[in-house]
C-alpha cells in the first residue's frame, strides 16, 4: 500500500511530467513531502496566478498538458485567473489544489474554499477527490481530458487526508468515458460539400484560429492554402499559423487588424473558418460578413459551430485531419486574380516605422526584435497597446506567437515566457510586455533567478495603462480617469535588484544595438523601451 | 415554442450543479427540469422543457453534449413522445364547496389524497397541459399549495434515447 500523495507522484511520472509550477501550503504539504523523491522538477512561483500561466506557456509548447498546484483556499482562488485564462484559449492544463480535509467539507473552515464550485465556468472538467483509491484513475483521465478534443484545463481538488490515505495501486489502462468520445476525422459527405463549395467560390478565404496549434495542423494548412491559392488571415490566436511574411497571408483580422485582411473577409464569397470561435473582438464578425458569403466552419467543438455564425457547412473533426481529408479531394487550384489583388494590396500597405520625435516607435522595434531574432523564437506578448503592436508587426517565421487571445489577462506575457522556455530549452524565448502588466507579474523575475530561466524581457515603457487611455481618448472626450502610472518603479533598477542585468532605451537610434545586446546576454535580461503615451495602437 | 430534450448523464455528484450553471451562464431559459435515476443505477435521466427558437434548442443541445458527464441528448418530437407530469394541490375550501371542488378532481380524473376541514390535496399525473387545466379550474377556490414534479418523457413505440 501507498499514499494517495505516494500515487499521485507515480501518476504524474507515468505521464511523463517534467515540471510542476506551484506554491505550497498546509492542504498539500505531503504532496510536496513525496515530490522531493521524485525526479519531477517544481518550478516555485511567486504567484499562484502565475503558476498557471506558467504552465500554459509550457503547455502550448511542450504540446503537452501543463501542471500546476497550489494550496486550499487563496491558493485555490488565485488560481482561478489562469484557469480562465487558459480555458478561453483553449490550453490543456492539469490543476491540483490542496482542500481542507474531506469530513470538514462544506463546514467553512480554515482556508476552505469550494474551488470545483467556483472554477466551473473556467474548466473542461473537474474532480473532487473522495477516495484515495480513485486518484490513478482520476489523474489518467484528467490528462486524457486535458489533451484530447478541444482541449482546456482540468482541476483536480484532493482534500488532504485523501492524500494520506493509503491505496492499493492499480491504474487502468485505458481511460473509459462514455460522455467523451471527440471527432476527429470529418464526415465524408460534409467533405465532400466542403470540395464542391471551393470549386464554385470565386473569392475564397481562410480564416484560422488558435485551433490549428492544437492540431499540429500548420504543415497542412500551408500546404492546403499554397496547393489551391487560397489568401489567409488569422485571429490574434491564430497569429503565426503561417509566417506572417508568407506572400497568401493578409493579417489578422477584426478590430485591432489589418485593413486589407478585413477587406478580404467582406469581399470574400467563401469564408473557410478553421479552429477559431467567431467572436466579437478578435474578428468583427458576423456584422461584416455578406449575407451572400457562404461558410465553411471546421471545428473539434461542435458547439463553437453556427453559436455566432450561421454556417453553411459545418465540419466537426480535427483541423488537421480535415485539411487532409480536402486535399485527399484534390481541389480545384483557384484563379490568380482574387489572390494577385489581395497580394498586391498588401504590398500597398505602407508601415509606419518611422522614427518617433520621443521615445521609440513601438511597432517598427518589434518588427526589428522578431526580425533579430532566430527563426523559430517564441514570442509572448502581453495585453494593452503593447499587444496589439506585437500582434501587428512581430515577425513569426517558424516560432510561435504566445498572448492571451480569449481573455485577454494582463500579466501573461512573462510566467508564459518561463513556462515555454522550460519547454524548448535551446529555442529564444522573448515578452513584451507594458508597464503596467509588468507589474502584474515581476514577482515572477525571482522565479526567473531561482531557475536560472534565460527569458528576454521588453517593457514597453509609456507611464500609462495605454489602451484604457486611448478608449477614454476616443471615447470619453479625453477624460483620463486611472490610467496615470506614476508612482511606477525605476524597471531597470528593480531588475537589478534582483541581479538581471538591463537598459532602457529612449530612441530608435539604440534599438539595434540594444536588441543585439540583449539578445547576446547569456541569461535573462530586460530592456525598458521609453514610448510616448500618445503613440496609438494602430 | 417549447422543446422537450432527454438526457442521460452519469448519476454522480455535481452533474446536476454543472448543467443548471450551464444554463444560468448561457441565458437559457429552463421551463422544467426533472431528473430521476433510470433502469440502470449509474445513469440519471434529466427531462428538460427548453423556451426558444430553433437556435437555442440547438444551442441547448451542443452545450449538454459537450459536457463530459453527459452521455446522451435527444430532442423529442413533441408529436411522438408520451408526456407526464405529476402535480399535488391543496385547495382551502368551506364546507359547500367540497362537492364543487370534488366534481371537477373527477371529471379530471384526479385524486383526492388528503383531506382536513379546512382544506383538500388533490394529486393527478397528467400532461402539463391539464394540469394547467385542473389549476385553472380550480383557482376560483383558494389554492393554498401547489407542487409540480416538472415533465417528464419517454418515445412512443419501441424507439430510445
Ligand atoms: C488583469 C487585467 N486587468 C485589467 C485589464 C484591462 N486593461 C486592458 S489593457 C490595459 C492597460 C495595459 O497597460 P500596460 O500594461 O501599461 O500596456 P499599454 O496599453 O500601456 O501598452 C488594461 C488595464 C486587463 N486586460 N487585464
Ligand atoms: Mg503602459
């Protein structure tokens, strides 16, 4: 017989979990007493909130479900901003929270809290641990759930006596839920309809989402847009899907996008809509879209199809899967004229990377970061102005775009950062973040230290929570109501407190010379960029 | 218009909290909700009476099936399934008006399952829509209680969910 913290260790190295991310307290004490033994690593965070982030970033690298802990309680509840955040966008997590022991239940004592309860809305699933006996196969299952289908976060609350409990060890096999079968491979009549809907379009247009990373399906889609000629643009998740340079792509789309990538959408007569959930922000659909574009939509969630849209043709099935099974059809390769025009009137489109007369011009230094950086750097840009200069002018060649898409959580950009870098070692990991958000999330700059993680870091330096001033500028005569960020720190020197080397930087005339200094720093390092609080987003 | 939906979920703890915050959080409108356990003891039966179009009788059914704990979901044709509610109403009545108020519970082919000087509990399983029938006529009297199980269903024939 074991423990059921004895198991719950054994479990996680079946699954082959490298890290934990996590912050202890009295309800999961002999977890953390069992993980000393093992050889899993644990990442100690400053922040619950980050623990999470943390391992979504490792998560959406590592193509594997990221693993976070925390105690019962405010530990729980701390958490709940990354499961939230994580399930909008659709991360696979696995979530343990302490709980106070099973008998105390539902008595409000110390450090109680009904997190399964509260963490509902923000969770594919979740479990609230009975017997220790049950935690092999709970934990199996929570990992299947995690990764498989449309996955998302899934929480495990293990009171602590379960987690002294002793068990016999038996794990099934095979994980057996009778309510979860996901599609994976579409239906062959709907392909079908999919094929002779491209063959009559005369202006088509594929629009991805985040959905494509979560099927490896990237290969495919370039593959699937070049064979036939198809014009692409991205919602901000979907950001990389294709390189951004690559001559069929026109941009994100929606209110923060480019202009031609929604002239594409109004114009099209097709609209093939592949793992991206239509919403409002990233894509200003439906209002946009013609009454007379048909749509194909494509999605491992059934649900997500027709919620927002009405559409033509629906796909349920994994991205990946489904590209082939189109291309499997040989579809007809489409005119030039559509996609010339497109392409022509993208190389219209003039950026504005001129120099600004004080501080630098945000868009053309992440332009020149991403462009400095290898070809298959990791990106994670933050939310704010700062975003939505990343998302427009940073360069993804064969790396990946990290950003909270769905929620849009301030303080995402650095834990995410550190959980990538853990997952992909020998590749650049960059986040831009403001000055603002960076404060969110610099406790996370001693988890850095501690684990030696060798993350760049930008601060985008305006004094000002940007984008709430921009609304306010636009929308409430002007009227700034707290969004002055005086009082701020000195970055640079709270870098330096804890021993990062850094600079700031007040033109575009050291932009080249500081990303190369930065980029040559073995370590981690952070390099402030002065912009000026009028710079707009777009 | 209104769509009866038939759901099998597992019979464990938090099923039921999970779907009724499911349709608080996406603004379904829930006329009826009846659960029950079902001829196998590990699975419950949720009988659902859903208000709306089209759109949100789908928009009701994609989101149950995309609960784990949820292993089946049908919408029933309305014109191929025997309905049945069950409802309890306790009347405050005088004297003279005990014949009146047991004619009707007759002719409704209800019961009479409790009676005191003062008041009558009559109980008739029904289709909802008589049972609005017995309510209204009865509410000439002086309804004190009344207690609706909420629809429950089944498909005619020898077709299941
Ligand atoms: C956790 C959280 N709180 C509040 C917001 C609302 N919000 C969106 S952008 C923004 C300003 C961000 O300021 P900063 O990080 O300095 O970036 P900037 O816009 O100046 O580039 C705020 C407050 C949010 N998205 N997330
Ligand atoms: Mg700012």
């Amino acid at each position: 017989m074991i423990t059921g913290a004895e198991a719950i260790v054994r479990c996680l190295e079946n699954e082959g979990v490298e890290y934990i991310f996590g912050y202890p307290g009295a309800t999961v004490c002999p977890l953390y007493d069992k993980l000393t033994k093992s050889s899993i690593k644990h990442i100690l965070v400053r922040h619950e909130q980050h623990a999470g982030h943390e391992a979504s970033g490792y998560a959406r690298i590592k193509k594997r479900p990221g693993v976070c802990m925390t105690t019962s309680g405010p530990g729980a509840t701390n958490l709940i901003t990354a499961l939230a955040t994580a399930y909008m966008d659709s991360v696979p997590l696995v979530a343990f929270t302490g709980q106070v022991s099973s008998e105390l239940l539902g008595r409000d004592v110390f450090q109680e809290a009904d997190i399964t309860g509260a963490a509902e809305p923000f969770t594919k699933y979740s479990y609230l641990v009975k017997n220790a006996a049950d935690l092999p196969r709970i934990i199996k299952e929570a990992f299947h759930i995690a990764s498989t289908g449309r996955p998302g976060p899934v929480l495990i609350d293990i009171p602590v006596n379960v987690q002294t409990d002793k068990l016999d060890f038996y794990q099934p096999e095979a994980v057996d839920l009778r309510g979860y079968k996901p599609t994976i491979k579409g239906h062959a009549g709907q392909i079908k309809r999919v094929l002779r809907a491209i063959n009559n379009a005369q202006r088509p247009v594929i629009c991805v989402g985040g959905g494509i990373f979560a099927a490896e399906g990237q290969k495919e889609l370039q593959q699937f847009c070049e064979s036939i000629n198809i014009p692409v643009v991205s919602t901000m998740m979907g950001i990389g899907a294709i390189p951004t340079a690559h001559p069929l792509y026109m941009g994100m789309l929606g209110m923060h996008g480019k202009s031609i990538a929604n002239r594409a959408i109004i114009d099209s007569d097709l609209l093939i809509i592949i793992g991206a959930r239509v919403s409002d922000r990233a894509v200003l659909l439906p209002a946009n879209v013609s009454k007379n574009t048909k749509i194909v939509h494509i999605d491992i969630d059934p649900a997500e199809i027709g919620k927002n849209l009405d559409t033509f043709i629906p796909v349920v099935g994994d991205a990946k899967e489904i590209l082939r099974q189109v291309m499997e059809e040989e579809p007809e390769k489409k005119s030039v004229e559509w996609t010339d025009a497109l392409k022509a009137a993208r190389e219209m489109l003039t950026l504005d990377y001129e120099p600004r007369k004080a501080g630098i011009n945000p868009k053309a230094f992440v332009h020149l970061l991403s462009r400095t950086l290898p070809d298959d750097h990791i990106y994670c840009a933050d939310v704010g102005q700062n975003q939505i200069w990343s998302a427009g002018n940073c360069e993804v060649r064969t790396g990946r775009f990290l950003t909270s898409g769905g929620m849009g959580t301030m303080g995402y950009s650095i834990p995410a950062a550190i959980g990538a870098k853990l997952a992909a070692p020998d590749r650049a990991v960059v986040a831009v973040c403001g000055d603002g958000s960076f404060q969110m999330q610099m406790m996370e700059l001693a988890t850095i230290c501690q684990n030696n993680v060798d993350v760049k870091i930008v601060v985008m330096k305006n004094n000002k929570l940007g984008l709430v001033k921009e609304i306010q500028r636009k929308s409430y005569k002007n009227n700034e109501s707290a969004v002055d960020l005086t009082g701020s720190p000195d970055i640079v020197a709270i870098a330096a407190a804890y021993g990062i080397p850094g600079r700031r930087i007040d033109s575009m005339d050291a932009a080249e010379e500081a990303i190369a200094q930065m980029l040559g720093n073995k370590g981690v390092y952070l390099l402030e960029c002065v912009v000026d609080e009028n710079e707009p987003s777009m | 218009m209104k769509h009866t939906i038939s759901v099998l979920v597992e019979n464990k703890a938090g099923v039921l909290a999970r779907i009724s915050g499911l349709f608080a959080r996406r603004g379904f409108n829930i006329d009826s909700l009846a659960v029950g356990t079902t001829e196998d003891k590990n699975i419950s039966r949720i009988t659902l009476l859903v208000d709306g179009d089209d759109y949100i009788a789908e928009q009701v059914t994609k989101q149950l099936n995309k609960q784990i704990d949820v292993i089946k979901v049908r919408k029933l044709d309305q014109e191929e399934i025997t309905r049945r509610e069950l409802v309890l109403v306790k009347v405050k009545m005088s004297a003279d008006q005990r014949g009146e108020i047991i004619d009707i519970v007759k002719i409704m082919q209800g019961e009479i399952v409790d009676i005191s000087h003062t008041t009558l509990t009559v109980e008739m399983s029904d289709k909802p829509e008589k049972i609005d029938l017995l309510i209204d006529l009865l509410s000439p009297y002086n309804i004190v209680e009344v207690a609706r199980t909420g629809t429950i269903a089944l498909q005619k024939g020898a077709a299941i969910v």
